[in-house]
C-alpha cells in the first residue's frame, strides 16, 4: 500500500468538517448546473411567457385611477414573475432528492464520514445560486422589454434576496416532501396544487387595494406576497425601508424554519435508510 | 463472538474487543419494517455472523431473506431493533462515525454521480474521507489506473458499460483504504466476462489488499467459487455457516445447492422465486 497520509478528522472539530464537506458537495451541484446552463434557461421561459403575456395582455390596467404605480405594467408584473420563477424553479429539488435515493448516491454519500448537514446545505446553496441567476435573467428581459427600475443596482440586489428566500423556503419544503413520500407524482401534485393560488391571492397581478377584503387578508398573510413587496418596493423610487426589513426578516424565518425541518427529517431518514 | 456484548439491547456499547480475530461480528440482529396495517415484516430474526479478518465471506440466500438488511445495519445505514455488531472492534451502532472510517461499501445499485466523469466522482469521495485535494487527485489516478478507467477517467460516468461502472463502484469503495470492504450484490447484471474480471478483482483485494470483504451474492457458484467462507440465510435468520467444502463434506452433498436444501428446507431455485417484503 502507498503512504497516502489520511488526517483524521476528530470529533472535536466538526464545524471545519460540515464547511468543507458543504464546500465539496456544493461544487458537485454547481459542477453539474454549470454543464447545462440550458435546465436554467429551461426553468425560466413558462414565467417569461406570463411576463409577456399579462404584460401585454393587461397593460392598459395601470391606467385605472387609484392603481398608483409609477411605470408599465410590466415592470409591474416583474417581481410577481421573480417570485413565480423561485417557486416553479424549486420545488424540483425534491425531485433531485428522489433521484440520488433511487440511485444509490445518496446512500454512498451516507456511508462516509461526510457530514449530514452538509449534503443539505449543499441542496440550499445550489438552490440560492440558481434562483438568483433566473432571477437576474428575468431582471434583463423585463428591461429589453421595456420595464425600468427606478430602484437601481440597489433594488434589484434586494429581490434577488427575496426571491432567494422564497426559493429556499421551497426548495426546502419540496425536499421533505421528497424523502417523506419518496414518489415524485406527489411532489408535482402538491407543489402544482399551491402554485396559482399563492399567485392570485397577492399582488402580484393586481394592487392589493383591489382585492376583496377576504383576498387582501389571505395575502397580507401570503409569504409570497411578501417577496412581491419587497421587490416592488425596493425597485420603486421611493423604497420603504422599514416595510421591506419586516418582510425580508419574516421570510428568512421562514426559510431557516423550513431548511431546519427538512435537515431534521433528513437525519431521521439517513439512521434508517 | 464473545467480545460482541449484550443480546437484546440495540444500544450496548460496551466491551467490543479490538483483539478478536473477528472484522466483523453481528449478534441477534433483529429488523421489523412496518408493512400494510399494524403488521410488521420481519427483515432479520436474530441474525448472528463472525466474519475472520483478512477473508471472503459471503451472505448467500434468495430475494428477501435479509442480506441487503444485515448490509445496511453493518454500514450504518439502518439500526436493528434488537441486538449488537461490531467492525474492527468499532461498535456500529453506538460508534457509526468511528465504523464509516474503517469501512468501505459498494451497494447494489451504483450511486456514481452520472453526470460528473469517473475521476470527479473519485475525487469526491477521497474530499469526504477528508483527504487533501492533492491527495484525492492522486489516489483518483491511482484507482483509475488499477480499474483499467484512466482512459474513461474524463468521461461522464452515464456513457459507462455496465462493467466499467460496476469496476468504478468498486474504485470508490477503495479510495480511503477500508480495512472492510461490503459489497452487495457485486456481479447482478453484469455479462460473464465482466463477472469474470470482477471475481478476479475481489480475490485479489483480500490477498493483495488484505482487506475483509463481505459480499452478498444469490449466485450459489460465486459464492462457492469466492468465498472463504459463508453464511447461508434464510427468513432473517443465519442457517448454516462455514467454508463451502465443509458445509459441503459434512452433508456429503455435491453442491451448495443440496447444503441450502437441506439447512432451508426447500430448493434454492425455489426459494430464490419467492420475493418477500423485506425493506427497501
């Protein structure tokens, strides 16, 4: 045998254990991303066509008095799509999840010394990435399309935050789904099942002053309503500050809660696999 | 088997000698998986195995009689209801991430990430043994040298034969020098020549390697042709273990077929066609 020298990794020190191994499963996702960037654009193009579509199809909405937005109705419509795309884009991971159970990966994974927070950090971390850079491209076609963000690199920085909240809090959610039913029909059933309704009931499409009293209470209540706020908000002119931390701060919660509750039900799962 | 203490409880820690000559040792092993209603299938019935360090040993048995199970549990990837098992002396259950260093496993189904190439994969798996990046580059190219892979080293793993992912499987198992190597179900679905190459690859890893291998095979030839020695097991429980000559020569049997008849009470062939629910 050749004398390769294996540092052993000691109990005492596991947080450079979950770092590094985060670190390496993290560039296996990315690695994989990176080699189809066309899944991305994929993901991208059904919110687009609601971009395009409503854009074009309500624009003359915005001339309603009292609808008292500064702009088009596109650039309206743009931090609804954002939070559409975060999403459609993630409740795949649990997909993906499913996938490496069926075959044999993760199991491989489990075997090993590698820490178990890390191969969901490393799902967390790919979510992040790539719903900012769907983000930024629906950012770059609602712009050639027309709409203009008063807000600058500022605001736009704050809704790719947001809508890696919301991305997260998903991702998370698809994931549990995923190794608690283990059957891919019932990921796409639940996550299908939420999607319009989280949708319509915000204001996303319309200002919520419009809405009937028992809508506008659901979606003051709506974590996806949040994300449309604060994009809108921070894209605005005048971004309310105060209004934008509560919500961002409601659904970081939200999205810790979720990836705390996956990473739990993924420890459970792995002692019994 | 002495050193393996504590019949019932799953959680006994104690007393797991590291001077036996035992790599592994498994006592009382019971599993129950829930299945439909309140029933609960019982994957192992007090299962009980001792494996010689530096030796073959294979789990024989048809679908379903709690190999892949006994598997999982000496892996860490389940924990047994009742009973204890041990790796080197490490404690399984209580110690699972002292065992994961000193153990390698190559499951049944392949786990190489398809859409990484084969040296990427290798690299990985050498990261989350903790090895240095530089280290982890070498022992890949090491491995991929001795699996005939270096050519295929920079293709993704989803263009492989079933071979040379099987060989990959094997390569990944090996990256941080386990003293113990599980393999579940090695050769299923690969053609005769790579079968072939795969028995040669197993036999030289106990006498070249010197590593305890466990595979778990419902081939009866290749456990007779591989193993030191065996374990035949049926409805969870260990029947009849020992080298297959003597299992055989006490029997006066012509073959491990006519042992497992006689210690299981029906054909193999037959039992091999009764698929149980036993896990996943």
């Amino acid at each position: 045998m050749t004398a390769i020298d294996y540092p052993a990794r000691t109990p005492l020190a596991p947080a450079s254990g979950v770092l590094s191994d985060t670190w390496y499963l993290t560039g296996r996702k990315l690695r994989a991303l990176a080699r189809q960037p066309m899944v991305l654009a994929m993901g991208v193009i059904q919110p687009v066509i609601w971009l395009f579509l409503f854009g074009e199809m309500f624009h003359k909405i915005i001339d309603i008095p009292g609808f008292g937005f500064q702009g088009s109705y596109l650039a309206y419509l743009i931090p609804g799509i954002v939070a559409m795309n975060a999403m459609s884009g993630n409740m795949w991971a649990g997909m993906a999840m499913i996938e490496e159970i069926d075959r044999g990966t993760l199991n491989r994974f489990l075997v090993t010394p590698a820490s178990r927070l890390a191969i969901m950090n490393a799902s967390v971390v790919e979510q992040a990435v790539s719903t900012t850079i769907q983000t930024l491209i629906i950012v770059l076609l609602g712009y050639a399309g027309g709409a203009r963000y008063p807000g600058g690199a500022l605001g736009i920085v704050i809704l790719v935050i947001a809508s890696v909240e919301v991305g997260v809090l998903w991702g998370a959610l698809s994931n549990m789904t995923g190794m608690l039913v283990q059957v891919r029909e019932a990921i796409i059933g639940v996550y299908t099942f939420f999607m319009l309704p989280l949708m319509f009931l915000s204001s996303a499409f319309i200002q919520p002053g419009f809405l009937p009293g028992w809508m506008q209470a659901i979606a003051s209540r709506n974590p996806l309503n949040w994300e449309v706020q604060i994009g809108r908000s921070a894209l605005s002119a005048d971004p309310d500050w105060a209004a934008i931390a509560l919500r961002a701060g409601g659904l970081l919660a939200l999205a810790v809660i979720a990836v705390a509750i996956s990473v739990t039900t993924f420890r459970k799962y792995a002692r019994n696999v | 088997m002495q050193s393996v203490s504590g019949g019932t409880t799953p959680r006994s820690a104690s007393s797991v000698g590291t001077t036996s000559a035992s790599a592994i040792e498994a006592r009382g092993l019971v599993k129950t998986y829930p299945a439909s209603g309140k029933t609960r299938v019982r994957a192992l019935d007090g299962l009980t195995l001792s494996v010689r360090r530096g030796s073959i040993f294979a789990l024989v048995g048809p679908n379903g009689a709690g190999k892949t199970t006994t598997v999982k549990i000496l892996t860490t990837l389940a924990t047994p209801d009742e009973g204890a098992a041990a790796i080197e002396g490490i404690d399984v259950i209580a110690a699972p991430g002292r065992a994961r260093r000193v153990i390698g496993v190559v499951g049944q189904r392949s786990g190489a990430d398809q859409a990484a190439t084969g040296r990427e994969n290798l690299i990985l798996q050498g990261h989350l043994y903790g090895l240095p990046t530089k280290a982890a580059k070498a022992r890949a190219d090491e491995l991929l040298d001795r699996f005939q892979l270096t050519e295929a080293g920079g293709r993704f793993v989803r263009t492989y034969s079933g071979g040379m992912q099987r060989r990959l499987d094997v390569a990944l198992g090996l990256v941080h020098k386990p003293r113990v190597l599980f393999l579940d179900e090695p050769t299923t679905g690969l053609d005769p020549e790579s079968r072939a190459a795969m028995w040669d690859e197993i036999t030289g890893l106990a006498t070249g390697d010197e590593v305890t291998v466990l595979l778990t095979t419902h081939y009866l030839d290749e456990a007779d042709k591989l193993a030191g020695s065996l374990a035949i097991v049926d409805k969870g429980r260990v029947v009849a273990e020992g080298e297959p000559d003597r299992l055989k020569n006490e029997l006066g049997a012509e073959s491990l077929d006519e042992v497992y008849l006689h210690y299981a009470g029906r054909r193999y062939s037959d039992a091999t066609r009764v698929t149980e629910v036993a896990g996943r």
